[in-house]
C-alpha cells in the first residue's frame, strides 16, 4: 500500500481545513457577542457591524506622502556590476474596517460613558493607557507600527476598571469603557504617537488600523471587552 500523504501535506492541510476555520468561527462569535453586549444590539444588527468592519478593512484611503529610503540594487551582467539606486516614497494611509469605524463606535460609546465618568477622569485613563501603549509600540522596517497584541487590552481594561473604582460608576459600564478606550488609546499610543518615526519604516504603504487586515486596533477593543467580562 503506498502513502500518498505526507506530513508536509498533511500539516498545512490540517491548518486550512481545521484551525483556520475555527479561528474564523470563533472570531466572528466573539465579535458578534463583543457588539451585543456593549452596543445592545440584535444578533443580525451585530452580524452586519462585524462584516462591514471585515469589508472595510479592504480600503485604505491615503493620507499623505513622505520621503522614503534610497533602495540600492545591484545586478550583475556578463561579469559587470551596475548599481541602480531609487527613491521609494512612504505613503502614509487609514484603513476604514481597522481604524475609521472602531473609532467612530467607540466615539458613539463616549455619550454614555461620560453619563457617569467625569470626563477628566476618562481623559486622564486615555492619556496613561496611551503612554503606556506607546512604551511598548516599536517601528519596524517593512511592517509598521508593531506592540504586543496582549499589552494594549489589558493595558487598556485596568485603566477602565480604575476608573469605575474611582468614581462609583456601574460595574455593568466596564465592558463599554473598555471598549471605547481601549481603541482610542491604541490609535493613539500606537500609530499617532509613533508618526515622528514612521520613516524607519522604509518604503511602501503604512496603513493605520491595517492594510486589508486588522492590527491592534480593532482587536484591542475585541479583546478588552472579553478581559473586562472576566471582571464584572
């Protein structure tokens, strides 16, 4: 009986018929259970919020353009070397799904918010979540702006948690809090913070909240709800 099967067949295979739809599965209930919760819609309503954020993730409008870094190349051509030196520009973009509309939730969620927490209260938590956040955000050439996915929900959740405690707001508001904070602190700390270096980045395109897909953003403020449940 002959194999047909190998294992470097069979692992990739495992990963796109098994993990990777799970990972989806359970990325769609989350963010269905995460707009339930904190915005108290029906699971439909909740269902269309996550797939325009998906859709929208697909569009980066551009912001402005900065100066680049010098690409050097070299070929070489029947034993001669020639060198061909170019200027790649850095443009600097926003994606919708990533950036725009968490941000815009997360607003809308502030009119509630600010129900109960004085705003100097709030302002103070966005501003030590945000420093907190930039400590630990880094430019890294060819990909952007990266921070360990864990630091800015729980950075972001103790901040929330903290304020509730300090001025005797509903418990019940710590999901929404954290939420709302937890991605204007991400924008913040992460990307805007970290503008004045975005030429270590070299060349290419820097989208803030991802190009085509979702970067600390928008899953901080998935996962922060998650982490605050743990604490109501």
């Amino acid at each position: 009986m002959r194999d047909y099967l190998f294992p470097p067949i069979i692992f990739p295979l495992f990963l796109i018929l098994i993990v990777l739809p799970l990972l989806v599965l359970s990325f769609v209930f989350a963010g269905t259970a995460v707009f339930k919760l904190v915005f108290g819609v029906e699971s439909d309503k909740a269902v269309l919020l996550l797939v325009m954020i998906v859709l929208g993730s697909l569009i980066n409008i551009p912001l402005f353009e900065m100066k680049g870094c010098e690409v050097v190349r070299r070929y070489e051509i029947f034993g001669f070397i020639y060198t061909v030196r170019s200027k790649k520009k850095l443009i600097v973009a926003v994606n919708i799904g990533g950036c725009v509309l968490p941000v815009i939730l997360a607003t809308k969620l502030l009119y509630e918010i600010l129900d109960f927490i004085p705003a100097f209260v709030f302002i103070g938590s966005f501003l030590l979540s945000s420093l907190i956040i930039y400590g630990f955000a880094r430019p890294v050439a060819g990909v952007g702006i990266v921070v360990p996915m864990i630091i800015p929900p729980i950075v972001a959740t103790i901040a929330s948690y903290v304020a509730i405690l300090l001025t005797d707001a509903p418990v019940i508001l710590l999901p929404k809090l954290s939420f709302s904070l937890g991605i204007l602190s991400a924008l913040f700390g992460a990307d805007i913070l970290h503008l004045r270096d975005i030429e270590k980045i070299g060349y290419g395109v820097v989208s803030i909240g991802g190009a085509g897909t979702f970067d600390g953003i928008f899953l901080t403020g998935i996962f922060a709800v998650l982490f605050s449940v743990l604490l109501v």
